[in-house]
C-alpha cells in the first residue's frame, strides 16, 4: 500500500505466490496523489481474486498501460478526482 504522493513505479513485475496473503488488492494507492504507475506487471497465484489496482480517496493519479492477473476487477477507482486510467488489462 502507498500513503504518500509524488512516487513513480514504471516497468517493475511485482509477484504475489503466497496463496495464504489475502490482499485486497496487489498495488493500492490510499489518500495517495500525483503518482505513477504506468507499464507494471503483476503476476499472482492461480485463483487469486482480489483487485489488480485499488486507488481510494486519491487524486490526480496516473494509472496507464498495466497488466494485471486477477479473477478480480482489474483496476478500481474510488473516490479522489482527475485519476487518468487508460491501457490497463487483466490477463
């Protein structure tokens, strides 16, 4: 989870293979703004259904080009204002 503004992750592969963590979602941005994550991809363990990305209560966030492996939702916004999310996909 990230709590802080102003961070960029492009380009990094990010794994979850440990069936017994139950996050609510791989990356989450929480009361986060003006961040970047653009061309990551995560990759989880079979079954895994919880969100790819989850943004809450942030804003101006840039979310472009991700590839996430979840039966869940792909990419959630909720709350904030000014997200840009554009080019993401589930595998």
């Amino acid at each position: 989870m990230v709590e802080s503004n102003n961070n960029t992750f492009t380009g990094n592969t990010i794994f979850l293979r440990n069936a017994t963590l139950k996050p609510d979602a791989t990356i989450r941005l929480a009361n986060a703004n003006n961040n970047k994550l653009i061309s990551n991809e995560m990759t989880t363990y079979a079954g895994f259904s919880g969100m790819g990305i989850r943004t809450t209560s942030s804003s101006n966030n840039v979310i472009r080009n991700n590839v996430t492996d979840t039966a869940g939702k792909s990419i959630s916004i909720e709350g904030g204002s000014n997200n840009v999310n554009t080019g993401n996909r589930n595998r």
